[in-house]
C-alpha cells in the first residue's frame, strides 16, 4: 500500500489551488442564486441559460454551449427542463436541419423578466460584500481564463 501524501502537500492545494478556490466559490454562488431565484422556479443555471437566449437571433445549440462553456450533452438535458415547462422552443434550422436553434417562448420571457429584479437585488449584495474586491478586475480575470 502507498503512504498518504504529507499535510503539508494538502495544505499547499487547500490554500494555493485557483481551481479549488473558483469551484468552492462557484459552488457558494450557485446555492444563493439558486435560493434567490426559488420565488420565480428557476435556478441560478437556468437563468443564465435563458438569458443567452434573449436574443434577437435564436442561436444554435452549438453556439450556445460555446457560450456557455457548457458540453452538449449536459445542455441538452438543461434544455430539455426547460422545454417540458414550455420556458424554451427548440426546432431545426431553415438552412441545416441538422442544427437545432433555440429561443424563448412567451412564458420564458414572462419568466426571465421576473428574474431579472432578484438578479439585480443578489448582485447588488454580492458587490457590497465584496466591497474591498475590484469586480470588474475579477470580471476580466476570469474571462482571461481559457
């Protein structure tokens, strides 16, 4: 059997890792944006899903992963929800049938306007609690990462 790694190798992860740190946070952001948006049905994913989707062009479910940063395979079934709820409109495209656009149907911008609000609201906090932080400087930094 192999030895455990030493602490000090687990405290230098715990307290070094970026990626660690950026899933811990995801994670803590997505619990109170989910909680925010319980009131409405929605969670923090689906709003930022939808909210690509406010456009005045369909995109494809291509092009939205690629938005999203998401696999195909795991919108398909985020869609899919929202689908059934009659929040989203997914059909093929005029010029490739093989592509499939997505848009929001009338309840999915009843929806996401009721939304918008609460986002405003929990942002609003999250930006006060981070006062000492430059939120557009961490904006730009994690969008740097590729």
């Amino acid at each position: 059997m192999s030895k455990p790694l030493p602490i000090e190798v687990v405290h230098e992860v715990r307290d070094s890792c970026l990626c660690l740190a950026t899933q811990r946070a995801a994670r803590r952001l997505a619990r109170r944006f989910d909680r925010a948006f319980a009131p409405v049905g929605l969670t923090n994913g689906q709003f930022s899903l939808m909210m690509a989707l406010n456009a005045p062009q369909p995109p494809t479910v291509g092009k939205l992963a690629e938005f999203l940063a998401m696999d195909r395979t795991t919108l398909t079934a985020a869609l899919k929800s929202l689908e059934r709820r009659g929040l989203v409109r997914l059909a093929a495209d005029e010029k490739d049938k093989r592509a499939r656009r997505v848009s929001l149907t009338d309840d999915g911008r009843a929806s996401l306007a009721l939304a918008v609000p609460i986002w405003r609201a929990a942002h609003r906090a999250l930006e006060q609690e981070l006062a000492q932080t430059d939120c557009n400087d961490l904006r730009a930094s994690l969008g740097n990462i590729r």
